[in-house]
C-alpha cells in the first residue's frame, strides 16, 4: 500500500495571465504514484483525485465540459458559486455536486474567501473538453492540446 499524508502533498500553483483564474493544487493522486502521461492504466489509475484551493474571486478554470470524464466535488471550506447550463448555484461547506460528460462547468470563489475542494474525477484515456466561451476544444493525446484550426493557449478567448 501506498499512504500519503495530505498536509504533505505540495500545493502547485495554476494562475492564469490576466489573474481571471487561479488556484492551488495538491495532486493526491499524484503524489500516490499516478503517471497522468501515461497511457498504461496500471500507472495512470483509474481516477484522478486532488484537493484544490480557488483563490478568493477567481475561477479554477474555464467554462468547459468533458466529453467522456465525469467529476465530483466536495466542499471542504469556503463559499463560491458553481456554473452550469442552467446558471449560478451556491456552494459551500459540506456541499458535493457531479457533473457527467457534456455537463459544462465552472467553479468560482467567493470574493471574500478562498474555496477548497476535494475533487475526484475518473481518467478516462481520449476525453476532449469543448469550451463554449471561446469556442474551443481540448483534445488529450494523452497531453493535453487546445485546437482551433492551429494549437492554442490553454486560456486563449478567456481573459
């Protein structure tokens, strides 16, 4: 068995340019000896866990959905709102929400505090995001690559 202690996991930062978007990641999974490139089940595991803090004010990342990933969400502290085809629902502590494949998506934390989640999303080889803001797609190989008709920055048409 592999054990890792949360309080351990390194907070990896993910801010965008403009500052629209910004969180800190602990790669759970990761730091349980998932290799997210790989195309070998057995190293990529089957699901991708991760504690992730939204910055007071900021997205964790653009309006998308999957087309064959499912996620899961669990509040641990904060207040936010989270955004889908039928508007803004608050979220706080205690709250836990699923979004299926072609379920768009987007968490945003309240002004006055960050957001904490605890997330758990399957990994599923070939999934691609559409991004309805921008009009893009992310298309996994196992890497992750936006495309138009050319390659493209991750947030390209959001800020």
């Amino acid at each position: 068995m592999k054990k890792v202690n949360t309080k351990d996991v390194a907070a990896e930062p993910r801010v965008s340019p403009g500052g629209k978007f910004g969180s800190f990641e602990q790669g759970v999974s990761v730091a349980l000896g998932r290799e997210p490139a790989s195309t070998d089940l057995l190293k990529r595991q089957p699901f991708d866990v991760a504690i992730r803090r939204v910055i007071a004010g900021r997205s964790v990342c653009p309006y998308h959905a999957h087309t064959i990933q499912w996620e899961f969400y669990h509040v641990l502290s904060g207040t936010g709102v989270a955004r889908d085809q039928d508007g803004a629902t608050p979220i706080g502590p205690g709250d836990a929400f699923v979004f299926a494949p072609h379920e768009a998506h987007q968490l945003t934390a309240d002004p006055g505090g960050d957001l904490v989640l605890y997330i758990v999303a399957d990994n599923s080889l070939g999934d691609a995001c559409h991004y309805p803001d921008s009009k893009k797609w992310s298309v996994s190989i196992p890497q992750r690559a936006l495309v138009r008709s050319e390659p493209l920055d991750y947030y390209d048409g959001e800020e």
